[in-house]
C-alpha cells in the first residue's frame, strides 16, 4: 500500500469517527432498539443514559437563550442544555433545568428551538426510565 493511499484511508477513517460522533445519540436509541431483548438490563441503563447524556450536553443545536433584546439567541450551541460561547447564555439555559419552577419556561424553549434533538432527548430519556423499570422489575 503506498503512502498516499494510507493517507486516504486515514482521512476515511477520520471522516466516519466525525460523522458517528455527529449522530452518536441516533446511532445509539437505534442500536438500543434493534436489540432491546438482546442486550441485558445493564446494558439497556448504560446506553439510554448515554444517549440521554449526548442529547442534552451534546447535540448540536441553536442557543436559545433570551438576549438584552428580548430575542431569542441563534448562536451554535452543543447540547439542548447548554447555551453557546456566551457564559451568560450557558448559564441561563442550565438553570432552566436546575430549578423546578422553571421547567415549563424550558420546555418550550426547547420545543421551540430544536424540535429533531428534543424528540431525541424525549425518546432517551424514556427509554432510560423503562430500562431502569425493566432493570428492577
């Protein structure tokens, strides 16, 4: 194999790893569902936590967060709990999550920002619940 085609293949592998990482949280509730009698109670908890994880501190997803001009922020942020670069807006968003009387607040920011990832985080973090469930029971 010549250097050049190493490098090509490298760059290949390097490509694939980005792309998975961009929909680790998909890859995963797919995985968890195609083999959900297959995998063992532990298994199901650990990879609907994961997914549940990535879908709230890691998707990618539009900000949200309320600005000084009563708008709603349009930066890139990672995660539907995070805000952007801004330590402000990070703030913000995880506080809507940390303080109970705040949930609706955050509940339709979120359904009012990144409609595809909340359903992804709805979906994980039901499927965490009745892995727990099954887990127990």
């Amino acid at each position: 194999m010549s250097r050049r085609a190493g490098v090509r293949l490298d760059r290949t592998i390097a490509n694939a790893l980005k792309w998975a990482w961009k929909w680790l949280g998909w890859i995963i509730l797919v995985v968890l569902f195609a083999n959900w009698g297959a995998i063992g109670p532990t298994g199901l908890i650990v990879l609907a936590v994961i997914a549940t994880l990535y879908f709230a501190f890691r998707v990618p997803a539009w900000c949200g967060a309320e600005t000084r001009q009563e708008r709603h922020c349009r930066n890139n942020s990672h995660g539907l709990l995070l805000g952007c670069h801004f330590r402000e807006h990070k703030w913000q968003k995880f506080s809507l999550a940390a303080r109970r009387h705040r949930w609706k607040r955050l509940g339709s920011e979120l359904w009012m920002e990144s409609k595809v990832g909340t359903v992804g985080l709805a979906i994980s973090g039901l499927t965490s619940v009745v892995a727990i469930i099954s887990a127990v029971a």
